[in-house]
C-alpha cells in the first residue's frame, strides 16, 4: 500500500490531509515541520510528499531543495501545498523540482485525483 | 679718431648677423621647431620698446630733468601686470579675426571700416616716422661721436649729398632685411618667427651693452655706488639732480608721463606687432608680464649712475651721447664700440618692427582699399594679384624708411631723442581710446571712434606736432606766445587758458578727453549697424569660452566664384589650403556659409578685415549678412551671462525638488512594497482557516457514512476555524482604522485598577483551564487614567492571552502587577516562559510577526496567534498617549510587556468615578 507523507504545521490541516489519504487507501505518515519531514522521509519512506511550505525553522522549499539534491529522492513525488498564491512562488516551486503546486484553499476532490495519478504514474 | 671703416665693418658686421639669426629663425619655422615658442623670447621681443632713445636718450633726460625717464618704464610695467586680462583678450580677438595690424584692429572691431583702418594708418605713417627718424638720428649721432671723439661730432646733414650720409645707407639695408624677412608670406596674421628671433636677440645685445658701460662707470670710473653718491654729495650743483621736483610739470607731469607710456605701450604699432601679432601662445602673456618688467628694471639700473658720472666728470657735448663719450673718455676702444652696437641694435630692432607694422597698413589699410574702390585691379588677371601684394608692401617699406630718413634729414636736428619720441606716444595714444573702450564696451561705434580719433589727432598735431616745428624753425614760432591770429586761448602750450603744465601733459589731457568725449558722446547718440554690432558683441565677448566666429553669410556664390576670386589674390597654395578638406565637392554647387567664412578669414589675414569683406561681398549675392545670426550672437552674449546665472539657479532647483521628489518616491515605493506585503501576509492568513474549512465541509458533504464522533470533530474544527476567521478579519479592519487614523475610540477618564481586575476575569476560567497560574498583583488604589475601557480591555486581554500561550510548558505561571511610576501607571504582564531575545523584542510589534519559541512545538493545543495582537495593541496604546514595550520579567523569568499610561489630570466636576462597573 502506498504512503503519503502529510507536511504542515497546522494541525486542522493536518487533520483533514490524514482523513483524506487513509479514505483514499493510502498508508499516512505526519511532520510538523521541515526536520521532521525530513526525517520522516528517511524514515518512513513514504511514496509521496504532500508538502507545505511556510513551516516553522527549514521552509517547504527547503526541505524540496534538499530532497532533490538527494538521488535517492531525485524522483519522489512531492506537491507543494501553500497559501501563498503568487505567480512567482509557484515558478519557484515547479523550477525546484515540484511536481505539482496547489494553492490553499483547494478542492479536496482535486487533491486526490493528483495524488492518485501522480502515484499510478510511477513505476 | 677711430677708423671709420673699422666702425663701419663692425656695424655692418652685426646687421649681417641679424640676417642670419633670422634665416636661421625661419628655417627652423619652417622645419617645425619654431625658436620663438617660448615665453622669455616673447618677452624679449616686447623688449622692442626700448629704442635707441632708451639706450641714449634715458641717461640725456635724466641728466636734465631727472627720475622723470623713470615714468617711461613704469608705464609699461603696469600695463604688463594688466596683461593677463587686457593683452590676452587682444590675443584671443586678433587669432579669431585673422588681424593684422593695430589699423585692421580698430577697423574690424567698428564693423571692419575700411575709413577707419585707413585713418589709424595715416596717423601711425604721420605719427611714427619721426620715431623713426629718432632712430636714425641715434646710429648717425653715436657714429659720428664715436669716429670723431673727441672733436664734436660733425653731422653735415644737410651740407653733404645723400650718399655720403651712413644713415641713408643703414635705412637701405634695413629696407633689405625687412623686406626679406618681413614679407615672406602674404599672409601678415602669420608669425614672422625669423624677425622674432632677430629682435629678441638685438634685445639682449642692447641689454648686455648698456650693463657693460654701468658697470664699467660705477666700478672702473668710480670705486662703487658709494664712491659715485658721496662725489655727487660732494658736489652742490649735483645734489638736488636727482631728486622727484625735477620733473616737468610736477605731479601732473607724473600722472601725464605715467599715461602716455601705458597707452603708448599698448597702441604703438611695433608693440601692438609684438604684443598681439606675433604671440604664439596666450600663455607667454603670463610669464612676460614680470619678465619684461624685469627687463625694464635691468636696462635702467644705470641710467642714473651713468647720468650723474657724465655730470661729474663733465663728458661734454650732448646729454644724449653720454654713453657713449663716457668710456670715449676713458681712452678705450672695445667699449665704445659695444655701446655703438647697443645702440644700433636698439634703433634697429624698433625700425625692423615699426617698418613692418606700418607697411602692413600701408598696403592693407590704405592702398588695397583704394585700389578696389577704383577697380584698378584688373578682374581677370591670370598670374593672380598675390605677388602684386607683396609688391605694394615691399614698396611700402622703402618708403617709410625713406620718409624717416627725409624727416630725419630735414628736421631731426632741432629735437632731442626724448622729444620725438614723445611726441611720436602722444599720436599712438589717440588710439588708445578706440581700442580700449570698444575692448571692452559694446555700445562704442565707428562714427563715435573716427570723430574721437580725428579730433584727437588734430589736437595732438596743434599743441605738440606744429609747435615742434615752429621751434626748430619752419614756422614763425610768434604764434606760440601769442596765439594765432592774436587769439590768445588758441595758444598751442596753454589751451584755453590751461598754463603752466608740461606740454606732453597738456597736449595728452586736452586731445584724449575730446578723443574720448567724443567716442563716448556720439556712441551713446548714434547707431551700429548690423556688421558693426556683430563684430561689437564678437570683440567684448571674446573671453567667453563659447564664441566663436559663427557663419554670419546667408548669401549665395558658387564655390567656383570663391576659389577664383582666392585664386587672385592669395594664390593657389593659400587656396589650396582653404579648400583642403573639400576638394571632392564640385565647382559649380553653392559654397556653404562655413566655407565662405573660411574665405574671408584668409583674404583678412592678407589683406586685412575691412578689404577682405569688400572682395566677398563682391562675389556673394543676395543679402550677404544673417541677421538672425547677428542676433541670435548679440543675444548669446550680453544676456548669457545673466541668462546663465539664472539656469544655474533654476537647476540648482530642479535638482533640489528632484531630490525631494526622488526621495518621496522612494518612501512611496516602499509603503508600496510594505503593502503588497501586507496583502500577501493578510490572503495568506485568511487562506490558512479558510482550507480547513472547506476540506472539512467537502469531507463532510461527501462522506455521509462518517461515523459520528468523526462527524462532530470536524463540524467543530469548522466552527471554530470560522470564529478564526471572523477574530482575524476584525483585526485587520482595526489594524487598517489605526493606521489610517480612524480607529474609532472613544477616550474618558477610569480607573485601570478596576479595568484590569475586568480583564482578569474574562481570562481567568480558559487559563485555568490550560492549567495557568495567574497573578495579580496591584498596587495602587485606584490608577485614574484617560481611555477607550473596550480598547484597553481588548489590550490587556490580548497580553494576558500571549503570556499564557508562551509561559513554560511544565507549570506555566503568569502574573500581572500594576504600579505607579512617576505620574504614570505601569501594567506589567509577565510569564515563565523561554523569554524573548533582546533584538526580537521590537520585531515581536511587526505586522504577523509571529513568535517562534525555541521549544515550541504547535500542537499543543494552543490557538496560534495571527501575529497582529501586539501591533494592533501598540497602535491603541499610543493613541492614547501611552507605550507598550518588552523587557526581562522581573520575577518569572520569562518575557514581561509593559503597558504604561499617563495619570490622568484631577478631575474637578466629578470625583474619580469607576469606569466600568
């Protein structure tokens, strides 16, 4: 069974991101923050990333940036999940190596179609 | 008796020297590496000045009428500290308008009169050639003493034929050595460098001469100076011969004497030649302007001690020769001779100048002008006129050393050196007027300048010229007593009653006050034309940096017309040269302005302004002058100065407000910037709620069988998510009001006691309920203070609040103490948690500025904050006159924010009354 990773400091969010992947039948790992994310992907080895990125200490782009520069993460799945909506931010996000960028609020329907494809997708 | 063909030999010896310093002069001029490019040989040229009436005539006057030489000198040095700024403006002006003569000066600078160059060349041809006869009176008169000593010399002047006469033959060879030298190019407002070179060093042959016979008198004739002054002391017809009384005229003669050599020295055609025509370089003006000084002040140290030994030792014969019979005296041979070179160098560097200045005017100013006038000059001659030029001026030259010869022959005897030469600076003087004020006010024009000139002139000849004659016996000398025709206010010495002065003096004040009265008079009543305004504004403004000639022809010629008409009177090669940089353009195509300026330029420099303007005005077609040029020139030039004073202080300003506008744009810039900051922080604030509640919305719409407890979570984490949004939106608003201003309070007096026991309540229950053990500790009475209680309220609240979120996790405590601190009230909130570093402390008032706490860990169950709690506390606290701030806690340990209030005033009508109750 796959594994999500749900990234953000806000605990409702948190909360509603857990729902949503175990009733799509996903297995589920949570971080609070950029270390523990990171941790947790060491860790867990989770199948993809669901990644915030205002987050207390190392931001979301950090955390990506890092993750990237490792080969062993080189193609894990990661969708940026951010209330900053600005054009500039999302070029960032995409130009770090994102694979997708959603914009807080979001339709969770939409949320976990990508999640599935993105999953079906890889080999 | 010396041998008179040893004198001869030597003498001509040294003119065959000049010769070859002066070939050798040009030769290197033309190789490129010119002689007189220096500072020091313009000032030896200047040096001209001193004529062999310096070398002669200096110890004469002083012999007779004392220090007075002294003034001769003392005006040029004054006119050479001025030069810098009077010198240099003629520099720049003759270099800009090709002159060529001081007559081409005046006439260019009056609307390039041809009338007016004319007249200044009359007057220089009647005023200066007994000047010249001066000089060759000075080489007969020393050839004679010297071959005759000690005999009196015999000067059969008039007894003997020409032929016989050594001067006739001296003005020959001079003629010989100007024409060669002198009229080498056609051009005349080229450097004559040969004749430069020539003339700088007869200055220093004339100098070394004189110092040779000062030394040889107060060191060989006398044991020193002392030695010479305690023999004239000794001597009481001597004693008083030196002193200032002995001046003609007194202090008048002073001033008179002092004015004469200063205008003289600037309007003498040789010195206008060397001061002005032949400068290579305006910035030699500086370093002459004390070295010929120097120069002055080297020649006459002597004249005094020389003047006194020829008393003393009573040479006898004329003052004049007393240089000379002074070593003649002595028994010796070589000296006499080098003072007989001195002096002959002295006469004939000033006749080498003079001749050339003059010829040049002859040939420009007088005789060009009537030959076109008459069209005496066939049109279509093939060889071209440029050699006929020359011809004239070569002619010009034998003539004006013949005229100085004749006068010489005929009337020199009767005056002394001095004499002629002063008469000769009197005439030059009437010059000074034109030149000067129309150097330096344009308002002076041509009629003004020839009715002051010709005015001046006839006074000049009426109180010095004719009298002068009278004396040596042309004239019945009965009318200088008496006045002509018994008129006795007519009478030449004493004009219109003026007695007593000396005549140089007299004859000085009377012609240039009218001289001047009159440039001045019928300026100021009469009109410039265009040509003459135009040439006004180019002269007075010729300092400024940004005139230059402009193209002032508007007119139409063929380039073909132009380069024939250049063709006949300059020459190919002269052509060649003005149409250098065009030659691919074709005859028969209009000649643009800037080419047809170039033309004149270089006719003038041949042929001088006013005949230069005649010849293309002849070829050129239509309205030959732009007068909007013109105008546009005048206006660029008086008004620039005024015009430019004011942009300055415009610009100075514009780059004020620009400064002014730069800076109030950059703080609108980054309010900008802060608020597109602001917006971001405000959407992403709202978005954060807002996700939760909408994903828990749609999980709850489409997940109906969630069981129940799940159900009832997330409807709660809906409403309170919502409560989130509702406190953050009505924050913003206040936060958007106190910035703007409009935050709406309503200030009155109450009691912050009784206030914060209020807000202590309103918080006690939650904080209970996280476990927070809250203190109170107040210390007043009562805290009368003046504010809005549901703002304050709201603020206390909000500290309490932030104290409970940061306090430690493990017993968290949290205290609040009210106290008086001078005549305010202090409420301090303080807890137990990590604190806050000290440069955090001020950033913790930022906009969403939200507080990290080291072991924070979100999930606590703690409400996060939205970061604009403290901002928006601030903002009311300062409203009302008060300060929030963070420091160390006191007694907890954590962080501590302090909010201080004024007490509020006593309040007379009503005793303190609870605020809120």
């Amino acid at each position: 069974m796959a594994k999500v990773l749900v990234v953000d400091d806000e605990p409702n969010i948190v909360l509603s991101l857990e729902f949503l992947m175990q009733q799509a039948g996903f297995d589920v790992a949570t971080a609070e923050d950029g270390e523990a994310a990171l941790a947790s992907v060491a860790d867990d080895a989770p199948d993809l990333v669901l990644l915030d990125i205002s987050l207390p200490g190392i931001s979301g782009f950090d955390v990506l940036e890092r993750l990237r520069a490792d080969p062993a993460h080189a193609r894990l799945p990661i969708i940026m999940l951010t209330a900053h909506g600005r054009e500039v931010e999302r070029e960032k996000g995409m130009a770090l190596g994102a694979d997708d960028y959603i914009t807080k609020p979001f339709s969770t329907q939409a949320l976990v179609d990508k999640v599935k494809s993105l999953l079906t997708e890889a080999p | 008796m010396r041998h008179d063909l040893v004198v001869l030999t030597v003498a001509f010896g040294y003119l065959a020297l000049l010769f070859v310093i002066a070939a050798w002069g040009d030769r290197r001029a033309e190789q490129g590496r010119s002689l007189i490019g220096s500072p020091t040989v313009y000032a030896l040229s200047i040096a001209v000045y001193c004529t062999a009436w310096t070398f002669y005539g200096s110890v004469g006057r002083a012999a007779q009428h004392g220090p007075s030489f002294l003034l001769i000198y003392l005006g040029p040095t004054l006119a050479m500290l001025l030069s810098p700024f009077v010198v240099r403006k003629m520099v720049r002006i003759a270099g800009a308008q090709r002159i060529t003569s001081i007559a081409d000066f005046i006439s260019a600078r009056y609307g390039k009169s041809a009338g007016l160059g004319a007249l200044v060349a009359l007057i220089a041809l009647v005023g200066i050639t007994p000047y010249i006869a001066l000089q060759l009176k000075a080489i007969t008169l020393s050839h004679a003493v010297l071959v005759d000593y000690p005999a009196p010399p015999a000067l059969r002047l008039a007894a003997a034929p020409f032929w016989a006469d050594k001067s006739f033959w001296v003005a020959l060879v001079l003629a010989a050595f100007i024409i060669l030298f002198g009229t080498r190019h056609l051009d005349a407002s080229e450097r004559h460098e040969g004749m430069v070179a020539a003339i700088a060093f007869e200055s220093l042959v004339k100098l070394a001469a004189f110092l040779s016979v000062g030394v040889f008198t107060v060191f060989v004739l006398f044991n020193g100076p002392g030695d010479l002054l305690a023999r004239v002391a000794a001597t009481p017809e001597l004693a008083g011969a030196m002193s200032l009384e002995t001046v003609p005229g007194g202090a008048l003669g002073w001033v008179g004497m002092l004015v004469l050599a200063f205008l003289a020295f600037l309007t003498l055609p040789r010195q206008f030649q060397v001061l002005v025509v032949e400068n290579v370089d305006e910035r030699h003006i500086t370093r002459a302007s004390w070295l010929f000084p120097l120069y002055l002040l080297a020649i006459n140290l002597f004249v005094i001690p020389i003047a006194l030994a020829g008393l003393l030792l009573g040479t006898g014969g004329d003052p004049d020769s007393v240089v000379l019979t002074l070593p003649l005296a002595s028994g010796l041979d070589g000296l006499p001779l080098l003072v007989f070179i001195g002096g002959l160098s002295a006469a004939t560097g000033m006749m080498i100048v003079e001749t050339i200045a003059l010829s040049t005017m002859v040939s420009n100013q007088l005789v060009m002008p009537l030959l076109l006038r008459f069209g005496r000059l066939p049109r279509a001659t093939r060889r071209g006129l440029a050699g006929r030029l020359l011809a004239i001026r070569r002619v010009a030259i034998v003539l004006i050393l013949l005229m100085g010869y004749l006068y010489h022959a005929l009337v020199g005897d009767a005056y002394s050196l001095v004499t002629i030469g002063l008469v000769s600076f009197a005439a030059a003087c009437q010059f000074a007027p034109a030149m000067l004020i129309g150097l330096y006010w344009r308002g002076a024009n041509r009629l003004g300048a020839a009715l002051g000139m010709t005015a001046g002139i006839l006074l000049w000849a009426w109180t010095l010229l004719i009298p002068g004659f009278a004396q040596s016996g042309w004239l019945d000398a009965g009318f200088l007593a008496d006045g002509p025709f018994g008129l006795d206010w007519l009478r030449p010495y004493a004009l219109f009653g003026l007695e007593g002065w000396d005549i140089y003096t007299h004859s000085l004040l009377w012609s240039l006050t009218a001289n001047m009265g009159l440039l001045v008079g019928v300026s100021l009543f009469t009109r410039q034309g265009p040509l003459e305004q135009t040439q006004a504004a180019l002269f007075t403004e010729a300092m400024h940096p940004r005139l230059a000639q402009a193209s002032l022809w508007q007119g139409q010629t063929s380039r073909g017309e132009l380069r024939a008409l250049l063709d006949r009177y300059l020459g190919a090669a002269a052509t060649a040269r003005v149409f250098a940089d065009r030659t691919a353009e074709d005859d028969d195509q209009p000649a643009p302005a800037a080419l047809i300026a170039h033309a004149e330029q270089a006719l003038a420099g041949a042929l001088g302004n006013a005949s230069a303007r005649v010849l293309i005005d002849s070829v050129v077609r239509g309205e030959a002058l732009d007068l909007e040029a013109i105008l546009g020139i005048l206006d660029t030039t008086s008004e620039t100065l005024e015009m430019n004073r004011r942009l300055e202080q415009k610009s100075r300003e514009l780059a004020h407000t620009s400064e002014e506008l730069r800076a109030a744009n950059e703080r609108l810039r980054e309010l900008d910037r802060l608020k597109d900051e602001f917006v971001a922080m405000v959407s992403h604030e709202l978005r954060t709620p807002l996700t939760s509640i909408r994903s828990f919305a749609e999980i709850l719409r489409d997940s109906p069988d969630l069981p129940e407890d799940k159900r009832a979570r997330f409807l709660d984490v809906v409403v309170r998510e919502s409560q989130r949004l509702s406190r953050l939106i009505e924050e913003i608003l206040d936060l958007a009001r106190l910035e703007s201003g409009r935050l709406a309070l309503s200030p009155r007096r109450l009691d912050l006691v009784e206030l914060a026991r209020h807000s202590v309540e309103a918080v006690q229950r939650l904080q209970e309920e996280r476990g927070i053990a809250l203190d109170v500790a107040i210390e007043v009475d009562d805290a009368p203070v003046i504010g809005d209680p549901d703002r304050l309220e709201q603020v206390i609240i909000n500290l309490l609040d932030n104290a409970g979120k940061f306090a430690a996790d493990e017993a968290p405590r949290v205290k609040l103490c009210l106290v008086r601190h001078k005549a305010h009230y202090r409420l301090s909130v303080e807890d137990n948690g990590p604190g806050i570093a000290p440069e955090e402390r001020e950033r913790v008032f930022e906009k969403f500025h939200q507080i990290e706490r080291s072991d924070d860990t979100p999930a606590r169950g703690r409400p996060r904050g939205s970061g604009l709690g403290l901002p928006i506390s601030r903002g009311i606290v300062a409203h009302l006159g008060g300060r929030l701030w963070v420091e160390d806690a006191p007694s907890l340990g954590g962080a501590c924010l302090v909010m201080e209030l004024p007490e509020a005033p006593a309040d007379k009508e009503t005793p303190a009354e609870p605020a809120t109750s």
